[in-house]
C-alpha cells in the first residue's frame, strides 16, 4: 500500500519536536527523499515545488531555517511511516 505525502508535512514535524534543528528546509528536503528512495520502495515524486497550504499563525514562519514555501510530494510505501518518522528525529 502506497500513501502521498509531502516534504512540508515532514519538515513541519522536525520544526516542531526539534525546534533546535538548524538544518535548512532545503538540506532536510533532500534528506527526506533520499531517505524515502532507499528505505520506503516503490517510491517516487509526484510533483514539485508544490505550493504549500499553511494557516496565517504558520505562514509567517516560512523561511530556508523555518518552514517551506513550496514542497515536493512523494508517493511511497506506506508501511515504512513510522521507520521514516524515527529518522525524522535524527535530523
């Protein structure tokens, strides 16, 4: 079973439960999808720079060291959620 998700969901993760992270949503993108390519087969990227849909109170954080303005959107196995989360909270 597959699911689709985006970048900007994940990166809205780390900023939370690591607000200390100082990794730019650019370097974390990267390492998401790397991480999805090896570890969460069949993976791929559904689209690009895909506008991110933020409320007013989160849209004021987006910047390279907060959240993303546009994000990618993957589809992958699904199964692999919550091994993808524990290597969230490496980041």
């Amino acid at each position: 079973m597959t699911i689709e998700m985006g970048n900007d969901e994940f990166i809205l993760y780390i900023r939370k439960h690591n607000p200390s992270c100082r990794r730019t949503t650019e370097d974390l993108g990267r390492r998401i999808w790397e991480w999805i390519r090896k570890n969460a087969q069949p993976a791929v990227k559904i689209c690009e720079d895909q506008p991110c849909l933020w409320s007013r109170s989160r849209g004021r954080f987006i910047s390279a060291s907060s959240l993303p303005k546009t994000a990618t959107q993957f589809r992958f196995n699904r199964e692999r959620l919550p091994e993808l989360y524990t290597y969230l909270d490496t980041l």
